[in-house]
C-alpha cells in the first residue's frame, strides 16, 4: 500500500532532521508519497502569509501530515486567517495548524532508553494535552495603561472530550492510571471545571485508577520520583511547559516526539522547537522526529514497522557509539542517520 501524506519541513534545523527522517522512513520499507507543504517562514517568503489557504487545503486533502519544527519566537506576530466574512487570530503559527484542522489532542510520550544515563530509574510517561482552549486560545488585550490581560478559557466540551480520550488511551494501551495537574485551589472556576469534569469521566473507568495533584505538587513529584507516573492528563499550557520537564528527566527534548489527533485530520511533529541557533551545523538530534513519524506509522495501523524503527532508536541509543552533542557525544546528524539506516537493514540479531 502506498500513503499520501504532507510533508512541512519546518524552519531552522527542520529542513536538516526532516531529511534525515525521510531517508529512515525510507529504510524502513514503507511506500509514501509525500506532498511538501509550505508553512512558515517559507511560505511568508513566497506566498506573504505564514499560513496559506492552499497549504492548509493540502493538509486537509492528505489528512495525515509529518510536520518538523517551525519558529515561534517572543516576537513572533499572532496569525490571521480570513474566515467568511470575518478574520480568526491564533496566537502561534503551531496554534492554527491544530485549530484549522480540528486537533483537539497533542500525545506527548517521555519514555526511558536503556543505555543513555539519566539521574532516574526507567521512566515511561505520556502526557495527554488539550490544545483548543486555556491561555493558549491567545485572547488577550489591553485593559487600560500598564495593563495587560489574558482569558482562561475552559469548556466542559473540551474538559469532557479530552478526559475521555485519556481514559480510552489508557484503556486501549494497558496504562493504569492518570494524574490530572491543575491550580483548582486557585483558579477554581477554570481549573475546578477540569477536575470536575474528569472526576464526572473517571467514573466510568473503574479499572483505571485516577488522582490529581496541584500543579506546582505535580512538578516537585515529578522531579522526585517521575517513575511512578503513568498518564498526565493536562490543559494546554501545563501541558507545554510539563512536556519539556519530562523531556529533561529522559534526557533530552531530541528524544521527545509528539502527535496532535482530532476527529479527522493528524499532524506529528517533535515536542522541541525549530532551534535556528544551530542551524546548518549538522549537529541536530533527528530523533523526534523520527520517532514523531513511529507514531504516524502506527496511526496510519503500520505498527510492525513503527515497533522497528523505535527498536532501531533504542539500539542506538543503548549502543552510544553515535549520539549528538544534546545527548553528550560528538556525532552529526549525517551520522546518527546512518547508523539508524545501518540497524534497520541489518539483518535480525546482527545489528
């Protein structure tokens, strides 16, 4: 069978580690043809607008898209897009990719590699993050001289549908529990509507077990002993800012991948960012993105050769003979994809 699926290569290491993943993928057997997709700063330069109408027509058309990192930076611009009659602003080019295609759902796993040392024993943690609403929905606005304020959104739609997906995660991967972070104690309106809701969920899993934790507790168990996580279930900015702690506690945000889900249309893409201070240097870790695309190819139900390619990853990994500086050796990106190409071409037990 062969896939049709988007390709948008990203801004500053995109284009170094997209290369590197398609040349994986390509080792791995499957046929897909990918339709790049200007997204971007590219599509600024060609088209004046980071986010095209014809781009995201060709998402849609596929459905299914690999996405490398794009630059969101301090002073990046909000996005406008033309609605009917109106104009929609999202507060980041990454924000109106899952809004326009409906993805509700970002997966985040932070898994251990035997092999690369860390301060913790095995770690094995997904994170569950909502992405249509809380702060990140991005409404802001001035309230008068000085003053600056910013909308907490939270719905019980999206409370319930993503908690509801957390639960059905769990239950479809064998996970057992999953810890809801909040500020409920705080923000008792936003927050209280979260936990509320996924407590009104969690009682229709009995066999998975639930609890929750302040925000700030969640954190300081999280560095004490993240090994007894499970599943985190959070909202969109404790969601943002977690996945980069559990990012750090496995060893690396180059080993983080990440799949955004809805009812229609997918969109995989590392966790890290688009890291223009090194670009061109060759020395980018393409592992998440390798392993965003793992995740695509079991989605698209190629799980025999989505297991491959993470077995190929955790080999190499276990194996430190060729890792990137980020992960305290002196490889290049060039090098890391070779030996990955290598172990997946070897023959079984020869790697």
């Amino acid at each position: 069978m062969v896939y049709r699926v988007s390709l948008i290569r990203g801004d500053g290491i995109g284009p170094e580690i997209t290369e590197a993943t398609l040349r994986v993928i390509e080792a791995s057997g499957i046929k897909i043809e990918w339709e790049e997709v200007l997204v971007g700063e590219k599509a600024l330069a060609k088209f004046g607008h980071p986010f095209p109408d014809n781009s995201l027509e060709t998402l849609k058309k596929n459905r299914v898209a690999l996405k490398a990192p794009l630059i969101v930076s301090k002073d990046s611009e909000p996005i406008v897009l033309k609605k009917g009659r109106g104009m929609v602003t999202f507060p980041s080019i990454n924000s109106a990719l899952r809004r326009e295609l409906g993805c509700f759902v970002n997966i985040r796993p932070n898994k251990s590699f035997p092999g690369l040392p860390t301060k913790y024993p095995p770690i094995d943690i997904v994170i569950i993050r909502e992405v249509t609403e809380d702060l990140y929905a991005g409404l802001e606005r001035w309230a008068g001289d000085g003053v600056a304020e910013a909308v907490k959104v939270t719905t019980r739609n999206a409370c319930e549908r993503i908690a509801s997906f957390a639960f059905q995660y769990a239950k479809k991967n064998g996970r057992k529990r999953v810890t809801l972070g909040h500020k409920a104690n705080v923000l008792h309106l936003t927050d209280g509507l979260f936990l509320k809701t996924a407590q009104e969920v969690a009682r229709e899993y009995s066999e998975i077990q639930f609890d929750d934790l302040m925000i700030d507790a969640l954190c300081f168990q999280l560095v004490n002993n993240p090994s007894s996580f499970d599943i985190l279930l959070l909202s969109n900015q404790y969601g943002d800012i977690l996945s980069d702690l559990c990012a750090g506690l496995t060893g690396s945000l180059g080993l983080a991948p990440g799949a955004n889900l809805g009812d229609e249309y997918s969109l995989f893409e590392p966790s890290h960012g688009a890291a223009p201070d090194i670009a061109g240097r060759g020395i980018a870790n393409p592992l998440a993105l390798v392993l965003s695309a793992s995740m695509m190819l079991r989605h698209l139900g190629e799980t025999h050769l989505s297991q491959q390619i993470e077995n190929g990853v955790a080999q190499l990994l276990q194996d430190r003979k060729v890792l990137t500086p980020d992960l305290g050796g002196s490889s290049t990106t060039e090098d890391v994809l070779k030996e990955l190409v290598r172990i997946l071409r070897a023959p079984e037990g020869k790697a």
